[in-house]
C-alpha cells in the first residue's frame, strides 16, 4: 500500500502503532455506530505493529549557498526504537524539485547544485557518502555544501527534494522521497555600489520563520575582497 507523502510529521515525532478492528462491535451501547466506525479503542483490540514516518531537518534551519549544514533523516519517533537499519551502508541524495515533478527518487540524478562532499557525482544511485551518525531513529551527514543557483548574474532561492536509502542502494526501488530542502541566498545591499560614494552596506537575512533576535550578530562578520577576475565563487570560496 502506498501512503503518499505525509506533511504534518514533525522530525522526530513519526511513529504511529496500527490498530486493527476484527469486525466485532465492542461498545455498541456507547454509539451505536456499528463495528469499526467508533474512535474507541475498544473496538480496535489487534495491535499489528508500528509505523515509522521519516522526515528530514537540517542544522541550521536556514541553508545558505556555500555554508556547511547538516542534514537528519529522522526514522519515527526520538523516544523508540527507530524504524531503520541503522547502518552506514545508508545513502541520500538532493534532486532538483523539477525533476521529482516528471521523475521519482528512483530515476532522478543528483543535482547539480550539490557542490561537496563527493556523493552521486551526478549519477542516480552511485551515491557513496556514508551517514556521519547512524542510528536505527537517526541518521545524520555533516559538512554538506550547496551551491549558488545564479541568473542574469542575480542569485536566487531554490528548493531540492531529499532521496533516501536504507540499505540496498544499489537497487534504484529502494530510493524513497523524505522531504525538500530550501536555499535562500544573502542579499548585499545597495545595488550597485558607486565608487567614490559613503555607502552603508546591508546584509539581509531572508525570514526562516525565526525571530531576528535568535541570530547571533556578534558573531556575524563582512569582508571585501578585490576579485578583478570575478573568480570568487562557491566552489573556491577558500581564498576568502
């Protein structure tokens, strides 16, 4: 039986146990609904097992292109046993959100806006980068990377689907569709900037849902590099 996707999960909070009405009317007297239409547990005595939902978040929440995240598959509930194997041999993959409109998880090729570590290298189930955690209720890739989807020399926001593998990865029908992930880029205000000009630079952070106050400022630092060959970008953002 296929569910479909499941959007009112929250990560870490996915387990649900199946309970199952054989078709006798328990508490007749209390609604007089008939067998299997009442909410009460009493018509409902078989308990057939658990069902694990599996969500993704990441850390932080908000993604930036060229900023290291980390990404949790969370399988069911914190508090269980986990609905996983566990096993390193698990896999993910970030798709672009257009593929995954015509395609599936199971034929959909890793984006190209996945910048590092080495994964899929582009290819729909080579993905080789193993689980930094892994846990039968969590499993956790540290040091993922984007990168920043421009056009007309304007970066924008995109979203990417996430794809997992429990084991077996080999076998494209074990790829699953688990969530998507948005990148919303930094805007550096005014643009243009003028030379010979008092400017006031302004870095806006996009709403992620969080209060301002959540952001550490202290922290936050702004440098200018001469780029006259315009080769400063994601993929060598190491000479900042």
């Amino acid at each position: 039986h296929k569910l479909g996707i499941f959007t009112g999960a929250t990560p870490g909070q996915g387990t649900y146990r199946i309970c199952f009405c054989n078709g006798y009317e328990y508490d007749v007297n209390a609604d007089g609904r008939g067998a299997c239409r009442s909410s009460d547990a009493t018509d409902f005595p078989q308990s057939l097992g658990l069902l694990h939902l599996i969500t993704i978040s990441t850390s932080p929440v908000a993604l930036y292109p060229g900023q290291s995240f980390n990404l949790r598959v969370h399988c069911g509930s914190l508090d269980g046993d986990g609905g996983c194997t566990g096993h390193e041999t698990a896999r993910i993959k970030l798709v672009a959100m257009s593929d995954l409109g015509t395609k599936s998880c199971k034929i959909a090729a890793e984006t190209s806006l996945f910048l590092k570590p080495d994964n899929c290298e582009g290819h729909v189930i080579n993905c080789n980068l193993p689980p930094t955690v892994s846990n039968p209720w969590l499993l956790e890739w540290h040091h993922l990377t984007l990168r920043t989807l421009i056009a007309n020399r304007v970066p924008l926001a995109f979203e990417l689907g996430a794809c997992f593998c429990d084991s077996d990865c080999a076998n494209s029908e074990a790829w699953m569709y688990v969530g998507r992930l948005a990148s919303v880029p930094l805007k550096l205000f005014p643009d243009p900037i003028h030379t010979g000009l008092a400017t006031d630079l302004s870095l806006e952070f996009p709403s992620t849902g969080s209060s301002s106050s959540q952001r550490n400022l202290a922290v936050v630092e702004l440098k200018l590099i001469y780029d006259t060959a315009g080769s400063l970008s994601v993929e060598n953002a190491s000479a900042c």
